[in-house]
C-alpha cells in the first residue's frame, strides 16, 4: 500500500494572537451625511446602527438619508459641477485627486483597521489588498484628468455631469474608489451611497476629501438601504448611473431608468469556472482555489466559485485542498493570521446557511474543516461540495459565501461548454503548465475578466467588468473613463 | 406582341437560405400611391428561426481569421459594385432621383470598403497593454458581443442598412436585421448580394416586415445579446430599454439620419458592439531578478 504523508497542521499550530492595535484613531459615535463638503444632519431625521460582525458591537450611529437628503446632495454637486469642477482645467482637477491619493496612504492603518472593523474581513485583506488599491485608484486616475484626449483619440471628450452611484457592502472602500477616481477624473461630480451595513471608510474617505481641499459639492457621500439608492436612481438631475451590485438589483435599476437619458454601467452578479487541467502546478492551483473562493470570505462578485477540475486530478487536487483548508485560520478579523474573517452580516449569513443545505439536499457531498468559531458574531467555516452537477442551485446561483462547488471534467470543449454555460460572465480562471492551452481557453471562455495560473487580482490600470448579465461597462485602465465621458 | 414582365418575388434572407415568410402573410410597398411590390411581413417565429441561424454562425464567424473577414467584407463591395444598376433603378421605383440613388449606390460599396478595412485594425486600436503593479503580464481586448437584433433605419433603404450591417460583422459578430418597413426593396437584394459573396450563412439575416409587430421579440428574446435600433421614437426607445432588461441586452441607440454624412465612419461604431476581456497570466519576478542588460 502507498503511503501518504501529510503535514499535521492542528498539532504544533497554534499562533499566538497577533491583533492589530485600534488605538491610533477613534471613531466618531455618529457620522452624519457628507454634504456639499459637510457633514450634516440628515433631514430624514434618522440614524441606524452601523455593527462590528465579528462580535455584534455597535460601532458608530449612521445617518440614513432621505429623498430630501438626496436632492440636497444632487443639488450641490450640480452647483458644484456647474460653478467649479466644470471650470477647473484638467491639470487642476488631477491634482485634488493626487491629493486625496496621498492622504489615503498616510492614513491607510486607520483605514485598514475600520474596514475591518465593519466589514468583518480579515486585517490582513484590507490593510495588503483593499487600502492600497484604493490609493492606487486615485493615483492612477489622478494623472488622466489631463490626458482625456489621448485615450479617445478623434473624439472630442466631455464630462456627463452628476454622477450617482452606488455601491456594494463586500469593499466599501475600494469600490467608493473605483466609482470616484474616474469620476472625477472625467470632470464629473459625485453623490455616492455607501452600503447599509459597511459605511464607515466611506465617511473617513469624506474627512480626506475635506482635508484634501476638494470644492464643496464636488463629491457627496450618503447612505441608507435600497430606499435611498432609489431616490438617486430617480433624481432627475442625476446624468449618470453607476453600480455595483446583484444582478436583481441591477435590473431593478435598469427598469427605473429605462426611458430616461441617463447613461449606466452595471458592474453586476458572478459565478466565474475555475479551471485546473492535468498539467497544471498543482499546488499553485489549490492557492488558487483557496485565493479565488475563500478570499474575502468568499463575498466577491468574481470568485472562483465553481470549480473544474479534470478528471485524472481529481482525487489529488481535492485531497491537498481538504489539506489546505485544514491550515486555515477563521477568527478573529483584525488577528493579522487571521485568513478568513467573520460573515459582513446575520442576513448574509442567513442567505449562506441556505444554500448550503440547498447543497446538501440536492444530494452534493460537503465538507468543511474542524474549527472552533468565536461564540458571537457571524461566522461560516470554508466549505466545498463535491458530486455537484451542473444543474445544481449551487453550481447556478451566485451565494457570495465561502462555499464552492466541485465538477469534474475530461475534455477541452467540455469544460468550456460547462464553463460557458451560465448567464453571468463576470470572470474565470484556467490552470495549465501549456501556453498554446491557456490561449485557446482564455480566449473561448466568455467572461470580462479571465485569470490564467493565477486568480483575484485587480489592478487600478487593469479594466474590470462583465458578459452577459454580469453587467456592462468597464472599471479601471482607460475603458473605465469612457463611461464617465460623452463625445461630441 | 410585348413580352410579359417577370413581375420579383420578395422573400425574407434567414441562414444563407431565401424562404417564403412562415406567416404567409405579406405587406405591400407603396410609392405615389401605386403599389411597387409586395414584401414579406415576418413573423416571431421567421425572428427566432433568423435567431438560431445567427447563434450557430456566430462562432464560426468570430473565429475566422481578421484578415478573412476584411477580405469577405470587401467581396460583398466587389458583387454590389457589379449589380450598381439594379440598386440604382430599385432606390429610383423608391422615389429617389436618379443621381441621388447613384451616389447612394456607389457610397454604400465604399462604406463597406471602409469597414473591411478596419477588421483587422480595430483590436489593435481599442486594446491594451496593462501596466499593472505586480508580476504579471495583462492585456485587454475587444471581443464581438455576439448576435445582434437591428431595427434597421427607416429612411434610408441601402446606404444606412449597409453601414449598420457592416459596423456590427465588421466586428464578428452575427446579426437579424429588420429593413426599413416602406423601403424594403433593397434590403432583399442586398440579401443576394450577401449570399454570392462569401459571407458564411446565418452572418447576416435579414426580415422584412413591421417594427412594431416584431418589437418585443427582438428586444426580449434571451439568445440575442444586442439590439440596435435607429429612430427616435420615444416610446419605442424606453420599451426596448425596458425589454432588453431581461438578459441584460446591450442597448445601442442611433439616428435614422442622413447617411452620406461621414460621421458614420467610425471604428466607435464596431467597438458599440464589444466587450472588452481582460486576461492576466504570472511572470517571472520583474522587479529585483539578477539578471538585466
């Protein structure tokens, strides 16, 4: 009999505690609206609870804002775009946002700290992927605001005016930066709707666009539920629609504007095929595997959440991910070991639980490692199903969890068919140690975004965006300022 | 005694095919009040079968070869260049003088030279190479969004059916073209054109019939990724807006303007029918490796 060695990871693994310290900054007991460059107290009247899901704390009191609250925020970014942003010349407008650009980087532990305060994501996301990137957002659009013509070239660039938008709970921050920096950069204002349950990064970017000396208006920050990003997507005065979000949300929005001259990009839904072949680094996959599902707790609308793996690998492959999984460590989010962090919140949770006994019930095998969970907070154990079928809810539907299923494949034209056969496009990723292989699959696979021995990676300078019903429009690099712009 | 006109029979273009409608029903075209032919009024189902035949060319079509498709792009200019009369007396039984329908004619083989040229041009525009901050090699792309519905322009009978036809294969994609309703005449000849010159069958259908009857298939229907309509009729507008939602449709909208205007030479045009793909693949550590020059 073949013997089988295996590193032990439960028995002489125990980190000690490593958290990250909060005491460098404080958070305000409530944020009011960022309003035409103040915070104020919402018309609404109404503040909710803002939670840290890892242990149910309440953070902060976040105002909620109203069709009043609304139209004010939409009246001064148009006095704004109208008096100031409009006039600014390019190089100017470059430079506010180079500005905000830095701050972000000076206060990027602060930062990194709160979101995962509210957001339950593990410390070591937020302060290696999501404060970063946020910064490079701004620096990289920075330095377009100048250059609108070389990226349209024969074509007279012009900015659409306001800008509403909105955007997801999963990364507030960075999203906030994906949606302004371009934004901006084209010569548009902003009024932008934080998440319900993950605002609070949101008004300390409103605090460095205070320091940074924006003109007043030029960017303003709201927040609420779905209410409120309807009162945006109906103002009359707003040009543009930009959001991030579920595919139903996205039609629901989509419906509302129909008719409307208001221009829209749609960053939307995603069930992405990650692909590993025979010959594929197999070790270098299951990182893969672990990066693309288990990342973020699995709430990415590109996660690698249905995975293809051939059939002559299979029992390997699944067995070393079995293994991984059993080295990862679920707790405490601002522990810098910490590798997946807490639910972002109980409803979420809730939509989790559900699918996997969906999975269970449609007769898919689970597994999740042994170990222990924090006794409050809003947790789920990385989970993988195997014996899925393609039909299958859970190897259909988008669950925005830490839960990935499983399928085997033998040919080429199988995977791509089963690959390509879903509604969304949104992203995918192929492993394979042969070059002539990953062009054929990366070029048939229909998806915005396709990630070749690697996985999750995004980019300020690097456009992200959908297929099908995963949405239109580009974000990031140079196509992701063509739908801030109109052409004459 | 004279000799009897062979009086043409209209029918509809679907797959490479020239079938009779399946709604056995047709249309009749109207000039200064006297009847000048009868067309086809296409039914939902003539749409879906025009849908089918698009879907199974689309691959085919996406995948052959730039260069190929500007060569088969400039064989359907060569064939229309040898039947210009029959398109100069069809756009005149049409109402159109004769030296407005001549330069009609002659601008339409243009345009289409104009557009096979950019097939194997516009990647090379619109892409990019991504400087991204890490060890990787990424790079974006345009790709055909897939099959196109067009509600083509309603005043314009060759020059505007030829430029919105061209702008959307220019970029391999496949397409079911409704024809202008009372201009219908050229469209079906267009059709002939198409299928003698190499265009793969199912590339390019084409329909002949009422807008309005036709609306909400070619704006609902789930295997149609695009849907391109001219006009500027408001209602028609939010009512594709509000039924392309479905399956998150790519909504074009463009005038039915005046064709020989050259702003409908644009590589924009063919980039309104792509998705942009973004692919990213490792490379050796840059930054920091020993070795340099």
């Amino acid at each position: 009999m073949k013997k089988t060695h295996k590193i032990d990871f439960s028995s002489d693994w125990n980190l000690a505690p490593a958290p990250e310290s909060t005491t460098h900054f404080k958070l305000k007991d409530t944020y009011d609206l960022f309003i035409n460059g103040k915070f104020v107290a919402p018309k609404s009247g109404k503040y909710f609870d803002t939670i840290n899901p890892a242990n149910e704390k309440v953070l902060a009191k976040v105002a909620e804002a109203n069709e009043a609250d609304i139209d004010l925020a939409v009246k001064a970014a148009r006095k704004a775009y109208d008096t100031i942003w409009s006039k600014l010349s390019g190089k100017e407008r470059g430079k506010y946002i180079y500005r905000i650009a830095r701050i972000i980087q000076e206060r990027a532990r602060e930062f990194a700290v709160v979101e995962t305060l509210n957001g339950g994501k593990a410390i070591r996301e937020s302060r290696d992927v999501d404060v970063p990137l946020a910064a490079a957002h701004f620096f990289y659009y920075a330095g377009w605001a100048d250059k609108l013509e070389y990226a349209f070239p024969n074509r007279k660039p012009k900015a659409l005016g306001v800008a509403g938008q909105i955007i997801p709970w999963n990364f507030p921050l960075l999203m906030g930066a994906w949606k302004i920096a371009p934004a901006l950069a084209a010569g548009n204002t902003v009024v932008i709707k934080s998440s319900e349950t993950t605002p609070l990064t949101l008004y300390l970017l409103a605090e460095v666009i205070q320091e940074a000396g924006l003109p007043a208006g030029v960017v303003n920050i709201v927040s609420g539920a779905g209410l409120t990003g309807s009162h945006i997507v109906n103002h009359p005065d707003v040009n543009k629609i930009a959001f991030t979000g579920s595919t139903a949300v996205g039609k629901i929005i989509m419906k509302a504007i129909a008719g409307t001259p208001k221009k829209s990009t749609m960053e939307l839904g995603g069930k992405a095929a990650n692909i590993i072949f025979e010959d594929a680094a197999l070790d270098q996959a299951v990182e893969g595997i672990v990066n693309g599902i288990f990342f973020n707790q699995g709430h990415v609308c590109c996660a690698g959440s249905r995975l293809y793996v051939q059939e002559s690998v299979f029992d390997v492959v699944v067995q070393k991910l079995k293994d991984r999984m059993n080295s990862l460590n679920v707790g405490d989010p601002l522990d810098k070991n910490t590798d997946i962090g807490a639910i972002n919140s109980k409803k979420q949770l809730d939509t989790i639980s559900k699918y996997i006994e969906i999975g269970k019930s449609e007769g898919a095998e689970m597994y999740q490692p042994t170990c222990d969970l924090p006794s409050k907070g809003f947790w789920c154990r990385p989970t993988i199903f195997t014996k899925v079928s393609q039909s299958n809810r859970i190897s259909q539907e988008e669950i925005f969890g830490p839960v990935l299923a499983i399928q085997t494949f033998r040919t080429v034209d199988e995977v791509i068919e089963k690959a390509n056969n879903t509604p969304y496009g949104l992203s995918a990723g192929v492993w394979t140690d042969k070059g002539s292989k990953i062009f054929n699959m990366t070029s048939q696979l229909r998806a915005g975004v396709v990630w070749a021995n690697t996985f999750n990676k995004f980019d300020p300078a690097s456009p992200f965006g959908g297929y099908k019903e995963s949405g239109f429009g580009r974000e990031g690099g140079l196509h992701g300022l063509e739908p801030y712009l109109k052409f004459e | 005694m004279s000799r009897i006109e062979v009086l043409k029979t209209y029918k509809i273009y679907i797959g490479g095919s020239f079938p009779r409608t399946e709604s056995g029903r047709y249309y009749p075209l109207i000039v200064n009040k006297k009847t000048v032919a009868n067309m086809c009024l296409s039914s939902v189902k003539d749409f879906r079968n025009a849908v089918v035949a698009a879907r199974n060319a689309q691959g085919g079509w996406s995948h052959k070869t730039a260069y190929n498709r500007n060569q088969i792009l400039y064989r359907i200019a060569e064939v229309l260049e040898g039947r210009k009369a029959q398109f100069v007396e069809e756009l005149e039984l049409q109402g159109i003088s004769k030296a407005k329908a001549q330069q009609e004619v002659d601008l339409s083989i243009d345009r289409l030279i104009y557009y096979a040229g950019w097939c194997d041009k516009y990647t090379q525009l619109f892409s990019t190479v991504n400087p991204v901050s890490g060890s990787f090699f990424n790079f974006s792309a345009p790709e055909p969004t897939g099959v196109v519905a067009v509600f083509a322009p309603q005043q314009s009978s060759l020059l505007g059916l030829v430029t919105q036809i061209a702008s959307i294969i220019a970029g391999g994609n496949t397409c079911v073209v409704l024809a202008s309703e009372q201009l219908a005449l050229c469209a079906v000849t267009f059709a002939e054109v198409l299928a003698t010159s190499d265009v793969p069958g199912g590339v390019v259908n084409i329909l002949t019939g009422n807008q309005t009857e036709l609306l909400t298939q070619f704006a609902a229907h789930k295997d149609v990724n695009a849907i391109l309509y001219c006009g500027k009729d408001a209602d028609m507008i939010a009512k594709i807006q509000d039924l392309a939602i479905e399956n998150l449709k790519r909504v074009v909208l463009r005038e039915d303007g005046d064709y020989f205007d050259d702003k409908h030479e644009s590589p924009y045009l063919i980039f309104d029918f792509q998705e942009t793909k973004t692919t990213w693949h490792p490379i050796e550590v840059i930054a920091g490796a020993g070795s340099g020059y």
